[in-house]
C-alpha cells in the first residue's frame, strides 16, 4: 500500500512539472549563433577566448593552439533530495578557433548542460542526461567578453 502511494505521489509530481516547449532550429540556425568572426589573428582570438572561459568559471581540461580546440567544464552544482538521491549538475564547453584570413579568425562555442543523477533506489547506476545549450542570448554575452577581451590584448 505505501508504495502505491509513493509512486501516485510521485506520478502527480511529474506531470504537475513544466516542460520547455521544444523549438525546432536547423543545425545552420544553431551554427550562426554558435560562432563570431573577429578582426584579429588566431592567436590573439584563441588567447582571448581561454581567458574569458576561465573568466567564466570553467575549467579547461584541454587547448591546443594548433587545433584550435578547447574543452572545459563549469564548476558543478550538487544537490541531494530524499526521493531521487544526489544530482550534480555543471556545463561542459568546447571552443574552436579558426584563421579566416589573414586578418580575420572565427570562434565557435558550444555549451552543453550536464545533469548526473545518483539514484537513492539503485546506487551502481548513474542516470546522465545531457542537452545543448540552444540560447542564442548566451552566447551573445559570451562573445561579446571575447571581443572585449581581443580589444585589450590589440591595443596594450
């Protein structure tokens, strides 16, 4: 009988939950606001991104210049709950920076939302779910860092 009630309990829970209306965007619509050109050399974009990611709070687990590529994660945010266990939750990032042209270098970002879920029911099962984070405003604000941050390093 009590497990009946646990499971109506949670049941009346889950669909009393808000969901996200989920909004179609072409990998063209993703990739556009994704990514910025920048007037400046590879260098300077590629130093300039890794000090505003760190700026930001990730964690860079890898960079490599000759690649462009760097990947980080954002510092986690844990949590425990009598009925689901234990959940930590961060963002995981990855950057490539590219020369266009000889004046020119392009920067894409990507964020990703992480949540890990340690189940008080099972404990030898993690449940990990992870989505793009799809907020053209994001990284809006984050490119807008870089190119302060490219700003400073042309002109000192």
């Amino acid at each position: 009988m009590y497990k009946k009630w646990v499971l109506a309990f949670c049941l009346l829970g889950l669909a009393a939950c808000a969901t996200e209306p989920v909004v179609n965007q072409s990998q063209m619509e993703i990739q556009a606001y994704q990514s910025q050109e920048f007037e400046t050399s590879k260098r300077i974009a590629f130093d300039s991104t890794m000090s505003v990611l760190q700026d930001a709070g990730f964690i860079i687990e890898s960079a490599d210049f000759e690649t462009g590529f760097i990947t980080g994660k954002g510092t986690t945010q844990s949590r425990s709950d009598m009925w689901f266990g234990a959940t930590n939750e961060h963002v995981k990032m990855t950057a490539f920076v590219e020369q266009r042209t000889a004046s020119m270098s392009r920067v894409r970002v990507n964020l990703v939302e992480a949540v890990q879920r340690k189940s008080v029911w099972n404990e030898t099962q993690d449940v990990i779910n992870e989505k793009g984070v799809r907020d053209p405003e994001a990284y809006q604000q984050l490119f807008a860092k870089i190119d302060q941050a490219i700003f400073i390093k042309k002109n000192l």
